[in-house]
C-alpha cells in the first residue's frame, strides 16, 4: 500500500510539473504573438497612413488649376477667347 502511494505520489507530482510547463509555454506563445500583433498593428498604420497621403497625392494631381498649369507653362496653350468656344450639348 505504501508503493502505491508513493507511486501516486511521483505521478501527481509529474503531472504537476507537466501542467506547470504547459503554462509557461502557453504564456511565451502568448507573449510571442502579443509582439507579432503589435508588430503587424504598427504596419497597418504606417500602411494607412501612407494610403491618406498617396490619396490626397492623388487628388492634388487631377486638380483643374495644376492642369491647367501644365497646359500653359509646358503646352504653351492659352484659354480661347469667348467668341471662339462653342458649347455643344446632346
């Protein structure tokens, strides 16, 4: 009877080591990917940022006044007097 008790003894004991390992890998996975989440958290931000500036890049190229710059300066196209534009309509 006293083997079988030191037996379970040993038993409960390894167990207890188990479960003891099991929580502390199961907090390194945890503090692991916590990291990678920020990680991945701080490049989506940076990546809306980039987005914010690429759109508002984006909209400042198809302006009238900047096109109109290009047409003059680079074309060397002028606006037509009044008289000569002609408005068609469907």
């Amino acid at each position: 009877m006293r083997g079988l008790t030191a037996g379970i003894t040993v038993l409960m004991g390894l167990l207890v080591l188990l479960s003891a390992l099991g929580v502390v890998w199961s907090k390194h996975q945890s503090r692991q990917l916590f990291g990678e989440l920020q990680a991945l958290e701080e490049r989506r931000d940076e990546y809306n940022a980039e987005w914010s500036r690429l759109q508002l890049e984006q909209s400042t190229w198809g302006t009238h006044a900047r096109i109109e710059g290009i047409a003059r300066e680079q074309l060397n196209m002028e606006r037509p007097p009044m008289d000569r534009v002609i408005i068609v309509r469907d």
